[in-house]
C-alpha cells in the first residue's frame, strides 16, 4: 500500500498531539464505573484504528500494537466495509499504556473534526456519545487546553491534505451531526481556538 504519511510526519503528528489536553486524569473518572478500564481503553468495545503507515511506524519500534484478530461477525463486518488503510489494532490495555506509544485515535478522542460542505476545518466537536460512554463529553470549553486544541486542528487539516478520503468521511459525518442536531432541536459545541 502506498505511503502517504512519512515518518517525518508521523513524528509530526505525534508531537502536535501529545500537548495534555486537560490537565487530571479523566480515566479516574469514567473506569470506576467500567469495571476500573477506562472506556476508551476497552479494546473489545472501542476498536483501536492505526494509519497503515502508524500501524508500520509503531511495530518498527516494538510490539506494543498487535493486529486486532476479528473475534465476532461485527468485528469483522466493520473491518471488511471500512478503509483498506485502517489497521484495527489492540494494545496491552491501561496497565501497559504508554503514552508515546497512543495512536492518533486515542490522542484525539473524545473529538472529532467537524468539517463545512466545501472541506473546511470549523472545529473539534464531541464524538457522538454522552457521559456515559465518555465522562469528558459535554464538559465546557474551559476544561480543555486551547494548545491542544490547536495542535488538534492542525493534525487534521494536515492528515485531510494525505487523505482526502477522511476529508470526505467528515464532510458526510458533520452533516449527518447537524441534521440530527436540528432534528433533536439542540444546539452542539465547537471548540476552536480564535
Ligand atoms: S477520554 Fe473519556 S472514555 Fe477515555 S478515559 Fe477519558 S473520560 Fe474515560
Ligand atoms: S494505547 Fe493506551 S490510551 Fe490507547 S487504548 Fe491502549 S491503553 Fe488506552
């Protein structure tokens, strides 16, 4: 498969994203209600997704990320019809994390870009969810650091530039927000810096 991210990048990205996005541990927050896992470590109900080239980068430097085997039909359904760069990976879980070892995914969560109909960044906004798959979810604007958000904007404005497919997978996702936003007569934060 052909390589879009370079490793200068990758490193790139690594870097932008590793600013602390909030400044506690969040996952004293939600894994006491998870059995002690914080749930976006719970390989089996969120699957990790690599970059290709992040999957080669991360393996280069150790076995920390494994191949995600497809333990059940909708593992395995969601892997066949989602993109061929997607790695679905696990990691060893919270007791083995280590931080220069996140993927992009666990940098970025619980936001995600929410993009205009022309491929406009507006902004991070939550991923779609509420507290209790996500106890940062709903939280104020103030909780988070503007760095970050920052660093955030410009790892996806940079990554879109390499794959213009994620561009259009946002593209459909923020309207699919705004419809349903509207539909729910609520009103969603994006976080953005200016
Ligand atoms: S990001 Fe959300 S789900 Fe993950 S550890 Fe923090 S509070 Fe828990
Ligand atoms: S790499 Fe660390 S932060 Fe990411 S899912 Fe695994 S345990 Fe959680």
């Amino acid at each position: 498969m052909k390589t879009r991210i370079t490793e200068k990048q990758l490193r790139r990205f690594h870097r932008l994203l590793s600013v602390k996005m909030i400044d506690f541990n969040c996952g004293e927050l939600c894994a006491p209600k998870n059995g002690g896992v914080p749930i976006c470590c719970e390989n089996d109900y969120v699957v990790p997704i690599l970059f290709h080239e992040e999957f080669k980068w991360h393996r280069n430097n150790g076995k920390f990320w494994k191949r995600m085997p497809p333990k059940n039909r909708t593992i395995r359904k969601f892997i066949d019809e989602s993109e061929s760069y997607y790695v679905y990976s696990q990691c060893p879980g919270p007791e083995g994390c280590k931080r220069s070892k996140r993927s992009f995914t666990c940098m970025t969560f619980p936001f995600e870009p929410h993009v205009s109909r022309n491929g406009d960044i507006l902004g991070l906004v939550y991923v779609n969810g509420d507290k209790s798959t996500c106890s940062l979810i709903g939280r104020p604007r103030k909780t988070y650091n503007p760095v970050y958000i920052a660093n955030a904007i410009k790892f996806w404005k940079e990554l879109f530039a390499l794959y213009p497919e994620e561009q259009e997978l946002y593209i459909q996702e923020s309207r699919k927000r705004e419809n349903r936003k509207k539909r729910q007569r609520k009103r969603f934060s994006i976080f953005k810096t200016v």
